[in-house]
C-alpha cells in the first residue's frame, strides 16, 4: 500500500509537471509550429528565484504574490527569447533555425545559473507541510501542483476560445497562411504563445521549488519529459497533455520499485515509442492530411 501511495501522489504530482512543461509547448507548437528546446530551463529559472527571493517561512499571501512576479518576469524573459527566435525566420515552415536558437537559449541559461548559482542543487524549504495518505506522509504541493496543472489547462481552454486573441492564435494553427492572408498579425500572436509559455513554466519552477530536485543541469530533463506527455497525449492537444503527463509521471515512479531508478527515463522513453509505433499522432491526436 506505501508503495501505491507513493506512485500515486508522487507520480501524479511529478506527472503534473510534465504535463504542465507540455502545455507550454503546445501553445508555442500551435502558433509557430516550433518546439522550444530551452523550456525546461525556464522551468529551472522560476525555482531560482524561488530560492533568491522567498523570505524564510514565508506566509501564503507573500508566497502566491512573489510566485506572481516571478511568474510574469519569466513570461517577460521567454517573449524575448521567442523574438530572437522567430527574427529569421520568414514563416514558421519555411526554416528550422529555430532549432539551433532555442538550443543556443537553453545553453546560454544553463552557463548563466552555473556561474552565479554553481553546479549545486537549488533547494528551497517546503512552507506548507505534508498529508497522509495510505500510510505515508507526502508534500502537500504534490496536490498543489496538479491542481495548477488543471487550473492552467481550463485557463488555456477559456482564453483559446472566449477571448479575440485566443481565436485568432487557433486560426494559426488550423492553417497560418490563411491567418496572414486575412490580416492576423502573425509575429505578434507567436510572440504572445511564447509569453504565454512562459507564464506557463515560469509559475511551474516556482511553485514547484521544494519538490523538483532543481539544479543547473535539470532542464533538459523537464523539456524531455515535457516534450514525451506533449507527443504521447498529441503534439498540440491540451488536453491529451493534461492526461499524458500524470500517466508518465506514475510509470516512472512506478519504474523506481520494479526496475530501478537509473531506468527511469529509459522506461519514459519505451513508453514514447510504443505509442508512436501503434499511433504516430499520439494517443489524443488526429492524424493530418497534407495536400501533395
């Protein structure tokens, strides 16, 4: 039964993370066709300023005002990264510079926090205790952190579809040319799904601090397992995000008991593949029809 418990909260609250790292990058995915590689490291920067700007013991109004600020400052920082990104670029399709910047991006944060943070782990105390649940006692910011995840996929839901500018980044993605030919300021709605994004992941670091086993080198593996929930659920359905990320996260922790922890990427990425072999779109995902 520990282990049960353990799998659940645990996996489900990790997975909820991943889920939320996939979230981000299907809004940049639907806008601009791009995958941003350096997702995983703004993820890293909202759990530093986690560590650099909460007082010890922090009450929860300052904890939820700060996670506000840090929040908007990494949507701030990845809007910049997005108009670095797409300045070349003519169209979303018609280049794949992205890949090269986006990775530049993720280098360059990851030299950044190790010469002003150093190769050590970013950890933050943990203001809001633990719960029991089948006999073991777990943070509460698990539950806190699949409820953001929720929260941040009926708030995608709701903007994507009752808001003008929601609409119109849906128009880029059912078809971007159509969207440009109409008028749709494309530049301006792709640089808004990267600020979106990083809202995204900026409150996911933060908020997430105490439980995510921060470091300089710890990025890459949120993008990883991020872009794995996005693929699995569909590559731009929130909704096969929402529930592919907790469904990994449980099968990795599920991992540590059978196989080992040193498998547990491994086990993550078997997952990717079988469902790409059964079915190529993801398990939420449509398949697309191209005009040839």
């Amino acid at each position: 039964m520990e282990e049960l418990g353990i799998t659940l909260v645990r996996g489900i609250g990790e997975g909820s993370v991943y889920a939320l790292v996939a979230m981000s990058m299907n809004v940049i995915f639907n806008a601009s066709g791009i995958l941003n590689l350096a997702q995983g490291e703004f993820v890293v920067l909202g759990g530093l300023f986690a560590l650099l700007f909460l007082p010890t013991a922090p009450g929860t109004a300052v904890w939820i005002g700060l996670g506000i600020a840090v929040t908007l400052a990494v949507g701030a920082m990845m809007a910049v990264e997005g108009y670095v990104v797409l300045l070349p670029l003519r169209s979303s399709v018609e280049q794949h510079s992205w890949l090269v910047t986006t990775l530049a991006a993720a280098v360059i944060i990851q030299s950044l926090i190790l010469i002003f943070q150093g190769p050590d782990p970013i950890v933050v105390d943990n203001p809001f205790g633990t719960f029991d649940f089948l006999g073991v006692s777990h943070p509460i910011l698990y539950p806190v952190l699949t409820g953001l995840a929720i929260l941040t996929f009926v708030g995608l839901r709701w903007f994507q579809t009752h808001t003008l500018l929601g609409l119109t980044m849906n128009a880029l993605r059912q078809d971007l040319e159509a969207a440009r030919a109409a008028g749709a300021s494309v530049r301006r709605l792709q640089l808004s799904s990267f600020a979106i994004a990083g809202l995204i992941v900026g409150a996911t670091g933060f908020f997430g601090a105490p439980l995510l086993g921060l470091s300089q080198s710890a990025g890459i593996s949120f993008a990883l397992n991020g872009f794995v929930a996005a693929v699995i659920g569909g590559l731009g359905n929130q909704l096969g995000a929402l529930i592919a990320g907790p469904a990994v996260g449980m099968l990795s922790v599920l991992s540590i008991f059978t196989v080992g922890g040193e498998f547990k990427q491994a086990v993550a990425f078997a997952l990717l593949i079988g469902v790409l072999l059964l079915r190529p779109e993801g398990v939420f995902g449509r398949p697309a029809a191209r005009r040839v």
